[in-house]
C-alpha cells in the first residue's frame, strides 16, 4: 500500500507544513519526501500523473494510487494526526473544502522560497 506525501522542498511553507504533519502524524506507514529530490521518472514510478509542474503547484498526497492535491492532501492525511483526527470529520462539511482551496491558494502566493 503506498502511502507518500509529496512537498516542495524548496518552499518554507510547504516544508514547514510537511515537517509539522510528519511530527503529529500516527501513522508511520506515510512517508513524507520533497518531490525536489526525485526525477520525473520516479515521479511516474510513484503515480502515473505526477509531473514535476503538477508538484510545483500543490503538495500531492499518494494513497492507493489515487492522488489527492493540496486541501484534499491535508484533509485525508488529517485521519492520522494527534489530537486533529478527532476533529478531521470539520473538513468534510458543506462550503469547508471549498474555503480550504480558498486558503491553500492564498499560501500559496504568498509562500517564501
């Protein structure tokens, strides 16, 4: 079963958010990478839609060969965090996901390099 969660090592947001998911996270089968350190073909080995672009814009959450991107990528690994899986089901309520699209994009013009 892979389970990868996929961030731009490059982005002090994106790490920031991969190294804090990582610390809270239960289950120990998610592992966390910087898509920096890989190449397109490991890229497709992992799942065959991933590109170097497609990572560039959002984390990408890979469980079960179905890609999750940014919100829907915090939300599903959200289940396994410490103390948040309690409260993950918030993320599935009408307008929330939608909210959260809202905020990812905002980071993520404003992330520092």
């Amino acid at each position: 079963m892979t389970k990868i969660f996929l961030f731009d090592g490059d982005c002090k947001f994106c790490t920031n958010l991969a190294s804090y998911l990582k610390d809270k996270c239960l289950n120990k089968e998610i592992k966390f990478h910087s898509f920096r350190n890989l190449t397109q073909v490991d890229l497709e080995k992992i799942h065959p839609q991933l590109t170097l672009e497609l990572c560039l814009g959002n984390v990408q959450y890979i469980y079960n060969q179905s890609r999750y991107p940014g919100f829907f990528a915090v939300r599903k690994v959200s289940h396994s965090l410490k103390f948040y899986r309690y409260f993950s089901f918030i993320l599935y309520l009408p307008l929330v996901p939608i909210l959260g699209i809202i905020i990812m994009n905002l980071l993520k013009k404003w992330k520092k390099y």
